[in-house]
C-alpha cells in the first residue's frame, strides 16, 4: 500500500512539475516575442528621421522603469510587479557597462519580494534613434520568504537584452528583457524572467 501510494505521489509530483515548466517556458517564448514586437514597431518611425549622434566614449545614463514578469518557487508560479534603476556608462561606441536595481513583489503574497543588485558588460549596436543591446550581469539576489520567516541572499548571474529608443539628445525610452539564475536556491535554482518598459536621462560628453 505504502509502495502504490508513493508511486502515485511522484506521478503527481511530476505532472505539476512539467505543467509548471511548460507555463514557464511559454511565458518565457510570450517575453521575447513582445519584445521583438516593440523593436520592430519602433523601427518603423526610426526610418525616416535623422539620426542622432551615436553614443561616444564617456557617455552616461541614468534611468529607472516598472517591472513586471514571474518566476517559479516549489512548483508554484509567481506573478511579479515592481521597479527598477539602471545606470549604463559607455566604454566605446559599441560597449560599455551596465549597473542594475530591481525590487519586485509577489502579487499573491505581499510579504514575499525580490531584490537584485547586478553589474556586468553590455554590448550594442546603434541603429538611428534605436540602440539594441546584448547583457550579462553578476550580482546578488535578495529573497524574502512569505510570512516573513528569512531574508536570504544568494549569489546569481544573469543575460538579457533590449532596445533604447532616443527621444530626444538627452532622453532614451528602454524596453529591456532580463533573464536571471539565483544560485543555490532551495528547492531548484529560481529563474525570474522580468521586462521593464522606463525611460533614462542620457549624459554627453
């Protein structure tokens, strides 16, 4: 009896398991696709306006924006909402640096949040007014547990990408797509896929 029943608990285990990862991935697919959508659409007015001077050694921004995404914690999905304050320094006209914030909740349970702090080389490619760009970042991850019961920090690292769009010499509107890996977590390594849409003052030299 003992045996049947803990046959029938993996089976169950693993379906949820599976239908988890399967949401995941789709949300994951549904991200990247928007993201496409809105470099693309943005592409279209790019076309016809003159281009802005490219960004040049030296340059700075300094932005902020509103995250939205999920991750998954012992097989239940998490919908997240929250904020974000990057800085970017450009290191040549192709690459340079980024340095990251984010703070997001968890929608169905307030007491739990996301915190990280990460830095790390970004490269991108100034096309016109759009500026798509490739990441990677290391950094630190703070998870606080429901109810409050711990406050735990875990190494992680994470890639990305996104698109800039230059609104005005000193102003850049941001699409940016982060996928992230907390190391160490219980339970699995947690996977936060995370967009903000924000925009950034942008320093010349």
């Amino acid at each position: 009896m003992n045996v049947s029943r803990t046959k029938k608990l993996a089976r169950l285990c693993q379906t949820r398991y599976r239908s988890r990862l399967s949401s995941l991935c789709l949300n994951h697919r549904i991200a990247m696709v928007l993201l496409v959508a809105l470099v693309c659409g943005l592409s279209i007015p790019a076309l016809g306006q003159a281009a802005p001077t490219a960004s040049r050694p030296g340059d700075l921004q300094i932005g902020g924006g509103f995250t939205f995404g999920n991750s998954t914690y012992n097989f239940n999905q998490s919908t997240l909402r929250g904020g974000n304050i990057y800085l970017n320094f450009a290191r040549s006209t192709y690459w340079g640096g980024e340095a990251d914030f984010h703070q997001v909740k968890d929608s169905n349970d307030s007491t739990v949040y996301e915190q990280s702090y990460e830095v790390g080389p970004r490269i991108f490619l100034p096309r016109g007014r759009l500026i798509p760009y490739g990441k990677v970042l290391i950094g630190r991850g703070v998870y606080n547990y429901s109810n409050n019961v711990a406050n735990i920090a875990y190494n992680l690292y994470t890639y990305g990408g996104g698109v800039d769009y230059t609104l005005t010499p000193t102003i850049n509107l941001r699409a940016d797509y982060e996928y992230q890996n907390w190391l160490g977590f219980p339970l699995g390594t947690l996977h936060p896929n995370l967009i903000t849409i924000g925009a950034a003052f942008h320093f010349r030299k």
